[in-house]
C-alpha cells in the first residue's frame, strides 16, 4: 500500500511539470515611440580657424590667453625678428647708394659725362680740320691723302662721342633699374618683416594656444585657434548607414562628456555633403537651443538625434519576434504563426504596422531570446 502511495505522488509530481508552459506570453501594448540616430562629437567654435606662422623664431612676447576676446588686425604673438631687422637695414642702404647712382650727379655718370664733353671737343674739331683740308686741297696746298686722314680722325672722333653718348643713357638707365630694383628688395623686407607679427583676423575670440612664450616655431606650425566669439556649434559625426535619416531643423538631444546625465537641447544646422575617408562617416552641424556659457572647444559629446516619434503606436518587445518578421500568437491552446509588418525598431522594443491587434497574445518559448521578462513601456 505505501508503495502505490510512493507511485502515486511521482505519477503527480511529473503530471504536474508535464502541465507547466513552454511558452512567455505578453500582449501587444499602445504606447508613444521615439527613433533615434546615435552620433558622437565635439563641440567647436564657428567660423574657427588655426594661427599659423608663416617665419621660423622665437616666440618673445604673447599677448593674449585662452580665453581673450581680441579685435581685427591685433598682434597676438611677435616673433624674434632680429635677423629679418638686419636684412631690412642691409636693404635701404641699398635703396641709398642706388639713388646716388641714379641721379645725375652720380661719379659714374659724371665719369661718362666727362668723356663725352671731351669726345665732343675733338670731334669739333676734327670737323673743322676736315673743312680747312678740303678747301685747301683745291688749291693743291695739301694732298689727298692728308685729307683722307682729316676724315678718317674726324670718323672716329665722331664714333667716339656717339659711343659715349650710348653708354651715357646706358649707364643711366641701369642705375635707374637697379634704384627700382633695391626698392622692390627694400619693400619685400618691409612685408617680410610684418610676418613675424602673428595678428588676428576679425573679431575673434582666442580657444586654444599651441606655443607659449619662448617656443622656437618654424613656418606652417600651429599656433593657436580662434573663432567666432558669438557662435559654437556641435559637430557630429553620422555612419553611411543613418545619414540618410538626418534631416536639417531636426531634434539632438546632447549630453556632454563633461556633464554627465544632463541633456541639452539643439537641431541640426547643416549636412556636409561629402564622405570623411578618415572618420568613415558623415560630418553633420547642430546648434544649441539656447545660449551656452562656459563651453570648452574641443569638448567631446553624445547625441540622439530624433529622427521619428509617433504619440501611439502597437508596440511587441523585440525577443518575441522571429527571422522574417514572425511572430507566435496563442489563442486558447492553440499556437500559430503571423507575419508582420514593422516599423520602429529599437533594441527592446519594435512597432507593429499591421499583423497584431492589442487583443492577440504573442508567446516565444522560454529558452528562446533573453530572458522573459517585458521591457518597461517606452515614454
């Protein structure tokens, strides 16, 4: 007899494990949805730019910090220009000694000046000996060859004065170049000269500094960033995969890595049209609702940037849904299988289009998915 008890409790015991559910049930719920692209960034000032040094040298004075608000034209950073002083010295003395030249009264042109009014003395006469011997060869006081002389020394005479009459306007106008020439040279080492005085363009306000006082630059290194004082935007980067869903005016919800667990509010300002090799990605701009005070350049961020929200919609946790959009209803005891339409999708939850009604029940099996518990209802 207490054997048959003994089989009748274990006949119990595996009735009663037989009867338990294979299955988690939930029922579609109506609730709002909000899909969202996730982009990291940074926050940058508008309109930013880099200070470059376009000379080697020494910082020697820097007049500005991170921070400063600085006007169009001030000199933020002066250069050692000791060596470009030296070139601008070496140029107008130059200038000097090419302007002496150049004027009439320079000792190579008087030189030449001098020449010429002796040449033409002897070319006189030579042409007045040349008359005399040709009026006298007609009374056979002298021969022909001696006139032939008087007009060969008359010829080269005459040769003489023109040839130094060339050299003359010659002489003058090289001096007359090389006076325009040194002033070139003077002028270039003027501007050169302005190089070692790094200034800022517009009204801009000073973000980062790269060299401080003392630092040896060389030509094209980074010296500091500046920016629009009245202007930060957000820039952010977009995977091919979403960019398509970035629209301009939409919603970004941001959270600073510098403020953890506190969003901000700003829409999208502009889309690059061109892909980043370097980044994979998209480069989009956003901007603050409102005014932000204290922000740092270069502060790195989160964003959701809210593509889609509707205010109702038939919503199913995401394990319950099978490959190829399939889902398991039960209705008494009996299990079937519905294909249907989605739209949202999100990591715990996804919207129904058309398939399901909140009356259906939808079961998975235990082991099936992750655990069976129903995510919370999106707000």
């Amino acid at each position: 007899m207490k054997r048959q008890l003994i089989y009748a409790a274990l006949l119990a015991i595996l009735t009663a494990t037989a009867c338990k559910p294979k299955y988690d049930e939930t029922s579609p719920v109506e609730a709002p949805v909000t899909e969202a692209v996730f982009a990291s960034g940074s926050i940058e000032p508008k309109d930013a730019y880099i200070l470059t040094s376009l000379s080697d040298g020494f910082i020697v004075k820097s007049n500005v910090t991170e921070n400063d608000l600085v006007h169009d034209g001030q000199v933020l950073f002066q250069l050692d220009n000791r060596q470009q002083n030296t070139q601008v010295k070496i140029a107008q003395t130059n200038v000097e000694y090419a302007r002496i030249n150049a004027s009439g009264n320079s000792p190579a042109l008087l030189q030449i000046k001098a020449q010429m009014d002796a040449a033409r003395v002897k070319m006189q006469t030579d042409s007045v000996n040349l008359g005399r011997y040709r009026h006298l060869v007609a009374t056979n006081s002298v021969s022909k060859a001696d006139v032939d002389n008087a007009q060969m020394n008359y010829q080269a005479s005459l040769n003489s004065y023109l040839a130094l009459t060339e050299s003359y306007k010659a002489t003058a106008d090289r001096t007359k170049q090389d006076f325009a020439n040194t002033q070139s040279q003077l002028q270039n080492a003027v501007a050169g000269n302005q190089y070692y005085n790094l200034v800022s363009v517009g009204a801009s306000k000073v973000y980062q500094i790269f060299k401080k006082q003392g630092d040896l630059v060389r030509r094209g290194d980074q010296v500091a960033q500046l920016g629009n004082p009245d202007s930060i935007v957000i820039n952010l980067d977009i995977d091919e995969g979403s960019i398509s869903k970035i629209h301009l005016d939409q919603q970004v919800l941001v959270e600073l890595n510098t403020e953890k667990n506190k969003t901000y509010e700003a829409r999208i300002s502009k889309i690059y049209p061109h892909f980043n090799e370097k980044s994979q990605s998209y480069k989009v701009e956003a901007r603050f609702l409102k005014e932000m005070a204290g922000l740092i350049s270069g502060t790195q961020l989160q964003a959701n940037i809210i593509t889609n929200r509707k205010e109702k919609t038939l919503l199913i946790p995401h394990v319950y849904v099978l490959n190829g959009n399939k889902v398991l209803t039960q209705k008494d005891k009996k299990i079937d299988t519905l294909t249907i339409t989605t739209g949202i999708v999100s990591d715990d939850w996804i919207e129904v289009l058309s398939g399901l009604t909140v009356n259906n029940k939808i079961v998975k099996e235990k082991n099936a998915g992750t655990s069976g518990n129903t995510p919370s209802i999106p707000k």
